[in-house]
C-alpha cells in the first residue's frame, strides 16, 4: 500500500510554517455550539409533542406558542444542531483530505460568529412570530441574505484547501462535500426567495416540496455520506469496501435526488406527470441509498468485534441500520396506493425522525464520540456514561418510531373510513403519549453525553492513542493508496 498522500501531504506545508493543518479550536467550538442548539430542540420536541396531549406546560405566552415552538424544533436541528456538526466536521476532514490548510483561520471565526448569530436571529424571530411560510425555511426572510452570504463564505473557506491540493485523486468524501456546498446555496436560494417573490400560490408547492427534500438530501445526504467514508475506515483500519460504488452513489445522488422533492405532494393538486416522475425518481434514489449501505455492511463485516470495542462504530453502524429501515419504509410509502393511508399522519413524522435523527444524528454521535477526546486531549471520563448515552438514545428512537409508524397507520385507516376527526384524535393519545416518554429518554441520554462531554474536557487524563498513522483509502488503478494524512 502507497502512503504517498501522507508526504505529499507533508511535503505541502512549509517546514517554517507551524500553523497546525487542522484549526481544533473551529472543530470544537461548532461542536459545542451544535450542542447547544441540539439541546434547545430537543426541549421544543418535548414541549410541542406535550401541546399535543393539550398539556401545554407555558399557556397564554405568545412569544412562547406552540406553533412557534415546533418551527423551532425542526429549525434548530437542521441549522443549529446539524449545519454546526457539518462545519466541525468539515474543519477535520478537508485538510487532512487535501493536505491543505482552509483558506483562513480569521475566515473560520467570522463564519463560526456569522453563522451562530444567523441561528440565533432565526431563534428570537421565530419566538417573535416571524417566520416565514416556508416550510424548514422559516428563518425570517430579513434573515436569508445572510445565510446566502454565510453559505459564501464557506465556499470560500472550504473549497480552497480542494483547488490548492496537489493529491492525485479525490477521495469520495471530497466529492460529496464539493458538490454538497453549492447544493446547499442553490437549495437555500430556490426555496426561500422563489416562493416568497417570484412564484405564488399552487405553482410554489412544487417548490416547497423539492426544497424541503433538497435540503436533505442536497445538504444533510451528501454531508453525512462524505462523512460516514471518512471516518469508518478510519476507526476500521480498513479501506472502504468498494470505491467504485461509492461513486455510483455519488452520481445517482445527484441526478436523482432533485427530481423526487414532489413526492411530498402526492395525491395534491400538482400535475400527475409531476408526481409519477417523483415516485419514479424515489424509487431510482432508494436504490442509491441501498448502495450506501451495502458499502457501510461490506466495509464492516469482518469486523465484528469493532462493536463491541468501539462507541463510533456502534453509532455508524446503527446509523446504517436505521437507514435500511428507512429505505424499506420509502419503497412502501412512496407508492400512491400507500399515501392514500398514511398521507398527512404521524407515519411521515416517524420517518422523519428515523432519518434525521436514526441516521444523520447518530452519525453525527459517531464523529463527536471519535473527536472528543482527540480535541480536548484527554480520554472520555466515563466508559459508562457513554454506554447510557448510547443505549437511552437508541432506546427512545426505536420507541418514538414505533408507536409513531403504528399510530400513523391507526390514524390512516381511521380516516378513510371517514371516523370523525375527534375520535381519530382521541385514539391518537396513547401513541402521543408514548412519544413524550420516548422525547425522554432521548433527553436523558444527550445529558449523559453532556455531561460526559464538560467532564472529559475538564479532566486531565491524556489520550493514549492517536490516530495519526491512518486515512481513508481508495484504489486507484489496482493499487490500494491513502488519502491525505489524519
Ligand atoms: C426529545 C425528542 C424529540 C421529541 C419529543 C420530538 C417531537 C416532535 C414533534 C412533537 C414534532 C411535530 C410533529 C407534528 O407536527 O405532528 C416533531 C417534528 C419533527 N422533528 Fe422531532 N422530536 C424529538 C427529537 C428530534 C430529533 C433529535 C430530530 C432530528 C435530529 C427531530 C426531527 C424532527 C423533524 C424533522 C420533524 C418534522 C416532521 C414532519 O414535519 O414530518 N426531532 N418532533
């Protein structure tokens, strides 16, 4: 196996120059930023999932009215919790990538500032009532040229190190990310100005459905793709399994992914050939995604004991899981016949969930679970804390999901056969019920890691490994070589 990439890597910073390739201080303070906005979404899912058993906890307070507080939730993951992780994530992986510093540190903190002070004006506008009616683009439209600009200057940031670097092919992850930047700008732009100035009325739908799913998918997939190919051969030691597939994911990510957004309207007023061409890219999609995880299990297997051993991979690795329930759930869901019972039910929230959270968040897990002790410089204080983290997590996902699939087909079939909305309400409670308790062991898990994260970065017991010798492989032309230096 060629370690080119690792000399060439170190062959590209200048012996005099002792600025670090990667800036820790950016990495951590997104996570800790990720942090604190993942922890105001969790208490607003708790909070709205409680409105929904009418046992509002803060009646009669505007600012604080439930409506508000669900755009709040859904806000607060997609931009504060995920887009922050995304950023530290990226700080760690693209320079070791490229071997390539970004192209400023000062940039790095302008961005960490811009970006946080964007989320919290979205934040305060939200409680103020001034949202915009989009959906997961409520960010108040006094907002949105600062997130374009923020969007910018990540470019910027970002692409540097990848035009500057000398290695002689791109890892997958690379292209993900190269192409997942100016996904997100184009995305942000199609849904929060056509909509709001340029396209009304039915015509906007179509829109709003491919923002939303683009947003995800355009964004959120190939930031978590790049990501899971980044660090799961790096925890394995081993390469991934298949380059070539990794690509073909790539590819069919960006020529399916944009075509299905009108899936989100089936059974609407939108044209019929719009909506069959949704559920025909859908279905193209799933088969993208199963590549994916047929990469993740390939790469895995043989590694079994990797489990057991490591707190990242169990992330990653329930991730994947969850991920090919959702590719099931999808081939399902996606056909008209099925939408004429869970359309507009607690069915598509639990997707929601399992994807966002099951996948993308617990990958997210995985990569804070493997930094952590590498940015703070001391190992995890608590192996247990970590195990509690792990499973009350787990634990309350599953549960949510469950009672909420359940509950949605219950409320589906209840509804065509015309039971009164009341009634359908009222058989919903035990199935909301159960999702608050689940939001609860949610909670208790993210305090364990809360907890374990402050104590970790205060204790003063050093690491005693760092990966340094390891980085993503590829093969090229027969021959196995790494990519960029860890
Ligand atoms: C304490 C844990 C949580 C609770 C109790 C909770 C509760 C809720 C509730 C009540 C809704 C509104 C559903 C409706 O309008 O009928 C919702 C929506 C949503 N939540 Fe959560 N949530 C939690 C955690 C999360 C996490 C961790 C994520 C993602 C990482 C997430 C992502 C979403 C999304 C994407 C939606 C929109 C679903 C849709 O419109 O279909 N939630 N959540």
């Amino acid at each position: 196996m060629a370690e080119t990439s690792l000399a060439d890597a170190a062959a590209q910073v200048p012996m005099t120059d002792t600025t670090p390739l990667v800036e820790k201080k950016l990495v951590k303070f997104h996570i800790m930023s990720a942090a604190l906005w993942f922890s105001i979404a969790l208490l607003a899912g708790l909070f709205y999932s409680m409105q929904l058993l009418q046992q509002w906890p803060l009646p009669k307070i505007e600012v604080l009215s439930p409506g508000r507080i669900r755009m709040i939730h859904t806000n607060l993951i997609a931009f504060g919790f995920l887009t922050n992780s995304f950023l530290a994530m990226l700080y760690w992986t693209v320079p070791r990538l490229t071997g390539q510093r970004v192209a400023s540190k000062t940039l790095g903190w302008i961005i960490w500032g811009a970006w946080n002070a964007i989320i919290l004006a979205t934040y305060i506008g939200l409680h103020m009532g001034e949202a915009q009616a989009v959906e997961w683009g409520e960010t108040p439209v006094w907002v949105d040229p600062f997130v374009v600009v923020g969007a910018i200057l990540v470019w910027i940031q970002l692409y540097t190190p990848i035009v500057r670097s000398r290695e002689k092919s791109m890892y997958v992850s690379l292209w993900y990310f190269s192409a997942g930047f100016v996904w997100l700008g184009l995305t942000y732009i199609m849904g929060n100005f056509f909509p709001q100035y340029l396209v009304a009325g039915n015509a906007a739908g179509p829109l709003l459905g491919l923002y939303i799913h683009d947003l995800v998918g355009l964004w959120v997939t190939p930031m978590g793709w790049g990501m899971m190919y980044f660090f799961v051969p790096i925890i394995l030691r081993k390469p991934i399994w298949s380059h070539a597939l990794s690509l073909v994911g790539f590819w069919g990510l960006a020529f399916f992914y944009p075509l299905q957004g009108v899936h989100h309207f089936l059974g609407s007023p939108v044209p019929m050939f719009a909506q069959y061409s949704a559920v025909i890219s859908t279905i193209a999609v799933e088969i993208v995604v199963v590549s994916v995880i047929i990469n993740f299990f390939m790469t895995w297997r043989g590694s079994e004991g990797a489990l057991q051993r490591s707190m990242p991979i169990r992330w990653f690795w329930l991730g994947a899981f969850c991920y090919a329930v959702t590719c099931l759930q999808c081939a399902f869901q996606v056909t008209l016949t099925f939408q004429q019972v869970i359309h507009f039910t607690d069915w598509v929230v639990a997707h929601a969930h399992l994807v966002m959270f099951g996948v993308f968040s617990f990958w997210t897990f995985g990569m804070i679970e493997h930094l952590w002790p590498k940015l703070t410089g001391n190992e995890w204080w608590s192996p247990s804390l970590r195990r509690w983290f792990f499973w009350l997590t787990a634990f309350g996902l599953g549960i949510m999901f469950v009672s909420l699939t359940a509950g949605g087909l219950v409320e589906g079939f209840m509804a065509l056969n015309l039971t009164p909305r009341e009634t359908i309400l009222q058989s919903m409670r035990p199935f909301w019920l159960t999702r608050t308790l689940s939001g609860l062991s949610i909670i208790a898990g993210w305090s364990c890691l809360m907890v374990n994260m402050v104590a970790t970065a205060r204790a003063k017991r050093a690491v005693s490994h760092v990966d340094t010798e390891y980085s993503p492989f590829e093969t090229v032309e027969d021959e196995e070589v790494s990519i960029g230096a860890v």
